[in-house]
C-alpha cells in the first residue's frame, strides 16, 4: 500500500507530501498527514507503526468552503480544520465530502478530543510552493505548514 502523506525535510517548518488517486482522496490524505505531522495526544488513540491510530472518531465538524481554485480550497480546507483543532481540542484523521469541486466544498471531518500535541501546534497552513497536480492517475501536492 502507497504511504498517504510523507514528511519531507524543512529547516523552519512542517512539509509533508500528499498523493492520491483522486481530488477527493489527496484531501482526505491532507487532513490526515497534517494531524499526524504533529502527533496529537488523545486516549481514544495509540501509535502503531509510527501513526497515530484511533479505533473510533467520535467528533464531527462540518465545513463549508467557496474558495477561489483548487489550491485555494484545499488551504481554505485544512485552516478550517486546524480553526476547529484550536477552538475545541481536536484532532481530525477522516472526513467525508457531500460536494467536492475545484472551488468549493462542503465536508465533514472527524475525529477525537486530544490532550495536545506530541510534536508541536501548526500555526498557519502556508500556500508558499503548494500546486496541486495531476500526473496520470496520481495526485500529488506539497504543504508547508507555519509552526
């Protein structure tokens, strides 16, 4: 099985490399490598073989999003998550889309009430160097993550 998001090198930040076989996956994909960047705590969760592993994601949010572009959403995307993430003590690892288009969304995320962060608190989902393309059957993009 092809890994979900990869952490890259990064001298001042979170990077992490997103790849997918559809939009909607490499967004399912982002949210959960930006959580897992950190490693949140939560006693609903243990680690398995390097990440963070949750039998239940009993926390729902919904997000609705018109964005500009593609790029634009999926920022718009994950900054509304990590908005939730800080405004209630949570951790999202899924989420399930009812509409998915280049500029606009409406989604559920899901996930579990956490104690704080292994790793460190994401500040700001950057758009510096972030495209998103499609190379034959693969999606793939890069994100930076202010910290």
């Amino acid at each position: 099985m092809e890994k979900r998001f990869e952490v890259l090198p990064h001298i001042a930040d979170i990077k992490i490399r997103v790849r997918a076989k559809s939009l909607e996956e490499l967004f399912r994909n982002a949210l959960f490598g930006m959580f897992q960047a950190v490693e949140p705590r939560s006693s609903l969760c243990v680690e398995v073989n390097g990440l963070i592993t949750c039998d239940e994601l009993p926390v729902n949010r919904t997000i609705s999003i018109i964005s500009y572009d593609r790029d634009t959403l999926l920022v718009d995307f994950l900054s509304e998550a990590l908005y939730f993430s800080d405004l209630h003590n949570e951790a999202y690892f899924d989420c399930t889309f009812t509409n998915l288009s280049d500029t606009q969304l409406t989604a559920t995320i899901l996930g579990v009430p956490i104690e704080g962060f292994e790793v460190v608190e994401i500040k700001a989902v950057t758009y510096h160097g972030l495209h998103i393309e499609q190379k034959d059957s693969t999606w793939e993009v890069e994100i930076i993550f202010d910290i």
